[in-house]
C-alpha cells in the first residue's frame, strides 16, 4: 500500500477499501463478462453517491482538498480489487480536469453533481488517445457562435452509460484542436454498442459518429492542446495509482496461492524459482508504489522537469504491471489462464491501462519532444 506520509488521506484510502471490499470483491468475473452480460448499474451509482466521482475537484466545487492524492489513493486501491470501476473514475476525472483547464469549474462540478440529466453524474472522454497525435479528428463548424461536430471518435468511455462527453475537434487545416462538450443522447449523434476490449470490461466504451451534433465549445478555440497538456502531469500519476494496484493485487494472490499450493511434499513459496519470482513480484509492486508517492509530490512541488518525470513513472509502472501479470500467472501454473481466479484479468487489465492517454511509442515519442525543447 502506497504511503503518503499524511493521515489526512487515510480517510479515502479507507472509504475505497471498504467500498472494494464491499461492493467489488466477490463479484469481479461477473462484472467483468459486460458486455456479454449486465452492467453493475447499482454499484456505479453508489460510487456516485460516496463521492468518489468528485475526488478530482477541489472543496469548493464538491470534490476534497487533497486533489490528485486523494484521487490516486482512491484509484490505488480500487484498482487492487478491480480496474475497471477505477477506469470509468480516470475518465471522470480526466473529464472535469479539462473543463477546469478551460476555466469551466463549476460547470464540472454542476454536471458532476447527478442534478442533471447526466447519468449517474458521469462525463465521458476518450482516455486512450491523446488528441494532438490522433489520426483523425471530427471537424467542428462554426456559424455566428454556435457549433456543429461531425466525424467519429473511438473508444469514448463510459459513452454507453454517460449523457455528456468532453471530445477534441478540429476547427480548421492546423494542428491545433478545441475541446467541446457534446449531448451523447442528442440529434446526430449515433452511438456503437458497447466495445469488447481486451480488459477493463466493465469500464465500457463505444465508438461513437457526429453527423451534425450541436455542441459546445469548452475554453477557447484552438486551445486544446494546452489544456490536454496542462492536465497531462496530473492524469499520468493517476495512471500510475492504477497500475501499482492492479500490480500489488497480482504480488498478493501469487503469494497466497504459492503459500497453500504443495507440490513435491512441501509448498511451491520454497521452491527457489518461485520464491525468486515472488521476490522480483514484491520489489516491483515497492517502486510502483513508491512511485505513485514521488509522482504525487513532483505534482506538489512542480520543480523543473517534473513533467517528464512523472510521464516517466507512468511508462515504467504501466511496463511493471504488464510484466508482473505474466509472472503471476505462471506462478498460479493452469490456473493463472482460468476466469475463476483474478490473475488473467489483471494480464488484460495492465495492459489495458498501460494505453491510457494514448500508445506507449507515440507517449515515449512526445516526452523526448518535451525534453528536447527545454
């Protein structure tokens, strides 16, 4: 478990702890058979209603006065029990960050509340990519103020369960891009059924087509990249919270079943090999926690260069949990592959949040452009 250094976040480390082990334990395959199966709609609104949607906005919008550590805590240790409920809160957080990057605060706050029409409060964003390296775009138009969107964007989560949803567009030739606010239940706007991705099962996504949406400009035009930019350090340590606890739960159930499973009259925890995998699965599950720690006050701090260094702690860990997972699985033997124990998940899971904000090359690709232009 990650230490702050501070018993002001106990408090949240404890409310998402007790609500994994409450509301996720125990339920993890079933959750995790979405889309062939139902959606923890009852759960989802409980972690609306414990306030763990709201962690990433500050006391006077509704959220807590411990920002990005409050939300990595609480991501950490959801993710022990089950990513993908962390996911859809990442993508909530990621949400309300830019809005405030574009100085709408409190309109992120207010659809955040769940007085609205969004469903369950949710804001929904497209947490695999970062749209200053996608491919395609939608194209907004514009006519005296008022935006229509069209084009397609992929991978929007949780768009099959959220009203709204923060998406970039382009507004002309350039590179640049604007962020808007789109209706996901409004006039063309076509939504695909649930995507079955490799892992995060239950932190849907959908592909969804504009075809003369209306929508909202949120912040200036042509402003997107430096409120993508502006959240980005903030989001990678929550990336970061993610992987270390779907590495510390990997660590903790090959440990467990090493301790219990016997083979050749005695334990397999004394057979050398695997006490040196659960020896190297301990060490990595230490430096990614210490990494959510370091990430947390480089944030704190903002001494130069902390950018790349906590861009740095998000490739690293994502790479350790994805190596981890391997590992847990061939300590667990034939059973590491079966759905009935949590090892196969974690493989797909790490994988899953090691692309959140975008690919690993084209991520590595733009920290070496930063560093390059310092």
């Amino acid at each position: 478990m990650s230490n702050f250094n501070s018993d002001d976040l106990k408090p949240f480390a404890d409310l998402a702890r007790s609500f994994a082990a409450k509301e996720l334990a125990g339920k993890v395959a079933e959750h995790d058979r979405y889309p062939f199966g139902e959606f923890y709609e009852v759960v989802l609104m409980k972690i609306h209603e414990v306030g763990l949607l709201s962690a990433a906005l500050p006391a006077e919008l509704g959220g807590t006065d411990f920002g990005i550590e409050a939300l990595c805590t609480i991501l950490e240790n959801i993710s022990e029990v089950d990513a993908s409920p962390a996911g859809i809160i990442y993508a909530q957080a990621l949400s309300q960050k830019i809005l405030m990057a574009a100085g709408a605060g409190k309109l992120a706050a207010t659809l955040s509340s769940g007085d609205t029409a969004v469903k369950a409060g949710l804001i929904a964003f497209p947490v695999y990519v970062n749209p200053a390296s996608a491919d395609t775009l939608p194209v907004a138009q514009s006519n005296r103020g008022d935006y229509t969107l069209a084009g397609r964007i992929e991978l929007l989560v949780p768009g099959s369960l959220a009203n709204l949803a923060v998406v970039g567009a382009r507004t002309g030739q350039g590179p640049d891009y604007s962020f808007f606010l789109v209706d996901l239940d409004g006039q063309g706007v076509e939504k695909s059924e649930p995507v079955f991705t490799l892992g995060l099962h239950a932190c849907p996504a959908v592909d969804v087509t504009f075809q003369g949406a209306k929508v909202q400009l949120v912040g200036e035009e042509n402003a997107g990249p430096f409120y993508f930019e502006r959240v980005l350090p903030e989001m990678n340590a929550a990336a970061v919270a993610i992987s270390s606890g779907i590495l510390r739960r990997t660590y903790s159930e090959a440990l467990a079943y090493a301790q219990r499973r016997e083979q050749g009259g005695r334990p397999i925890v004394k057979w050398s090999e695997v006490t040196m995998m659960l020896a190297n699965l301990s060490i990595k599950a230490d430096v990614a926690a210490l990494c959510v720690c370091q990430s947390c006050r480089e944030l704190k701090q903002k001494q130069s260069g902390y950018e790349s260094r906590i861009s740095a702690a998000a490739l690293h860990v994502s790479a350790l949990a994805c190596e981890a997972t391997v590992d847990g699985i061939q300590i667990l033997g034939g059973y590491g592959y079966m759905k009935d124990y949590g090892q196969e998940k974690r493989y797909r899971d790490a994988r899953m949040a090691q692309a959140l904000l975008g690919p690993v090359p084209m991520k590595k690709l733009a920290m070496i452009r930063r560093i390059s232009e310092d």
